[in-house]
C-alpha cells in the first residue's frame, strides 16, 4: 500500500495517525480516490488543538487539518441510545484502538486503514470482500443506523458488479421490520439517493431498496409502481414498476444531469391511482401524478430545479411523445406552459427526460426519437419573433400577449410546413 501522506507542515510527531474509509478502498481497486479521510489513535482534543487543528464536529471530535483541510477525527466507539441516525453516543479516548474504530463502521471495505508507514490494517477482511465483489457488514452493530440501508444501496450501485451477502440483507430486513427505517431524516434519504441518481446504473439502488424491504418506507411512490400493468403494445416490459427503473437508466445513458434523473424516476408517479378496472389503460395519469410529485419533493426536500423539471415531465411527457400530431398552435402553447422563451436553458433536458420514457420499454431501447427535433425546431421558429416590434406597434398587456402567441404560431406552421 501506498505510504499515508497528510501534507503540510504541521508537526504530526509522536501521533498515531492511519487513513482510513472509502480512499483505502479506492486506492486498492486502483481507482481514484475522492477525499482522504484520518483517525488518530490514543490522542485526545487538546494535543489536536494545540498542533494547529480546527475542531468542526459537533456529534464526536472531528478537526481539520490547518493546511490541508482534511479530516482528522479521534478513534472512538459508539453506543446506540435511542432510534434512528441521531440515537448514539460517541466515547473517544486514549484506550480506543483502531481496531475498536474500524468495527463500528458499515461494511467490510470500509473497515481497512493504512498506517503512516503504508501498512495495510484489515480486521474485517475487507480486501478480500474487495477481490471477491461483496458487499458484507462488518457486524451486528450495522443494523443501529438506518442510513446504512440506503448506503449498501448506493455502494451497490456504484460497484454495480458486486453482490450483497445474504446475511446483510437479512440484517437490513430486520431493521425494516423493526421500523428503524422509519426514522430516517428526510436529508439523509435525499442525500444518498441523490448522489445514487449519478452512477451508471441508478436502479440498481432502488432495487437493493425493494429486496430490503425499506423502499416501501423511504419511497412508497415508487414503490406502489411495482405489480401495475400497462398496455403491453406501449410497454412490452408490462411492469410499471420495471418501466420506471428503464427510463431512469436511459436517462443516465443519454447523460441526463441530476434534474433528469430524478424527473425519470418520477415521472409516471400518477399510474398508480389509477382505478384496477382501467387496467392496463391509464388516463389522465399525469395529471394525476403532480400532488405525488410535489408531495415527494416537500418530504425529501428536493432541490427546486430538480421539482420544476420532474413536474413538467410528469404533466407532458405524453404531449410531446404525440408531437408529430400536433397542430402548430397546440406546439406554441407547450412551449408557453413549459416557459422555455423565458427559460431556453430548460426545453433540452426536458427533451432528454422524455426521450428515457419514450425509449425506456423493453426491446424499444434504441429506437429514435424526431419528437424531440420537431419541438427544437418548433422553438427556434416562435422564438425568432421580435416582441420589440409587437410593442412598437402600441400593443401591451393581454393584447400584446395574443398577439406574441399569434404571430408565434404563424411562424412555427411556416417552419413546419
């Protein structure tokens, strides 16, 4: 292993000091490393304080290194005292050792260090769990934290060929059984499902969610979409729940930010208050969808940008899956509700969340999608009206108004034509 460098210049003699956590990990499967994180051994805060080190944490000792800026927190123990992320006590002392450090934390390729002398330290089998694609807890103390469901979730996600040790997933069934899920804080969801929305393979996530049983607390919206049927002429893949998980991998295939992710995941919310009667036809689902989405974005408190987007995708995606049907009239209008002349930076990754739904279904994967160059063209035309000249003209208010969409629709016929 590679020697532990903290940088600078600060005097780090007579301190036992090891890197530890998630860039051991990547420095063993060669790839690169994010932050570094460090525990020190058998110190205590006043010798960290008095080396030049900033103290940050607020829950147990953590300090910042006041050159570099890297973590530095004191080997400790934990004890769980109450439910959910928040319900432990931390204890830090000269008499924790690295190992007792390394036990309290979530899986086995998490649990190794490395020594100042580039000693790997491995209590867990962690290298091995590494070499052998898995995703083990270290012990019974992972099933304290519930955030610990959603990141063996995002790990599996990421390291999207490792598979998941049965054990644990029996583990993280009994957490759900428990209602230890149940007090997960709303930032602590969003936070690893979010940073989940931006691996190659986004699903994936979700799916360890549902084999574990906690979908069903974390995103009930989602969850509900699994077993609903659609028209197998449309979605060959049947399976509404399935579809979903498609279009949100399509959408990290086409390279869809974080907004069109997330608009994907959500976008046919709305089926599943469908009445089982209509089955598998769904109509008006998208405006059945939007108090879902909403709903969802308030809980989880999701980004604005990334809530605007999901919900004109939700209200829209069939619109504009029908655009070569529609008048240029109906086009103007779409582009106005979708507040694009205002916002032009919006109308492409509106386009590309529509895109995953439309190529999303089983064996329709690459098919091609004009719909999306007839609404660019579309735009490009109404928005090449010059409203200096309507105005010149002594037009304002709600005149002005009919007049800019008249002459934006005279426009988009003749570019269509």
């Amino acid at each position: 292993m590679q020697r532990v460098d903290p940088g600078g210049s600060v005097d780090l003699r007579g301190l036992e000091i090891y890197q530890v956590g998630g860039s051991v990990r990547d420095q063993l499967l060669g790839i690169e490393a994010g932050d570094r994180d460090y525990v020190v051994v058998g110190s205590g805060p006043d010798e960290l304080v008095r080396r030049g080190f900033r103290p940050v944490g607020r829950d147990f000792p953590v300090f910042l290194h006041p050159q570099t800026g890297e973590e530095y927190a004191l080997a400790r123990t934990e004890r769980k005292q109450g439910r959910g992320y928040h319900g432990f006590v931390f204890h830090t002392g000269p008499e924790v050792t690295l190992e007792d450090d390394l036990a309290r934390r979530d899986l086995t390729i998490n649990a190794m260090a490395v020594s100042d002398q580039g000693q790997l330290v491995d209590p867990f089998n962690g290298r091995l769990d590494l070499e052998l694609g898995i995703l083990r807890h270290v012990s019974e103390a992972f099933r304290e934290d519930p955030v610990r469901i959603l990141r063996l979730a995002r790990f599996a996600t990421r390291f999207a060929g490792f598979g998941i040790a049965e054990r644990t997933l029996e583990l993280c069934r009994r957490m759900v059984a428990d209602g230890e899920v149940d007090h997960l804080v709303p930032e602590r969801v969003w936070q690893e499902m979010s940073r989940a929305l931006m691996h190659d393979r986004p699903s994936r996530f979700f799916s360890v969610l549902r084999q574990t049983g906690a979908l069903k607390v974390v995103l009930p919206e989602i969850e509900a979409l699994f077993g609903i049927p659609q028209s197998r002429v449309h979605h060959p893949e049947v399976d509404t729940g399935r579809h979903t998980l498609m279009v949100l991998d399509r959408s990290a295939e086409l390279g869809g930010d974080l907004p069109v992710r997330f608009a994907a995941l959500v976008h046919d919310l709305g089926k599943a208050r469908t009445p089982p009667e209509h089955w598998p036809a769904h109509h008006d689902h998208e405006r059945l969808g939007l108090p879902l989405i909403r709903a969802l974005c308030e809980r989880l408190r999701v980004p604005n940008a990334c809530r605007d987007l999901a919900l004109l995708v939700g209200e829209f995606h069939l619109q504009v899956h029908r655009a070569a049907e529609l008048k240029p009239a109906t086009l103007v209008r779409l582009l106005e509700r979708l507040d694009v002349f205002r916002r032009p930076q919006r109308l492409d990754p509106f386009l590309l969340a529509c895109q995953a739904d439309f190529t999303g279904r089983l064996g329709l994967e690459d098919r091609p999608y004009p719909q999306a160059e007839r609404l660019r063209r579309a735009f490009e035309a109404a928005g090449a009206v010059d409203v200096r000249e309507l105005v010149e003209r002594g037009l304002d208010g709600a005149e002005l108004g009919r007049a800019l969409h008249a002459a934006r629709v005279e426009r988009v016929r003749a570019a269509l034509a």
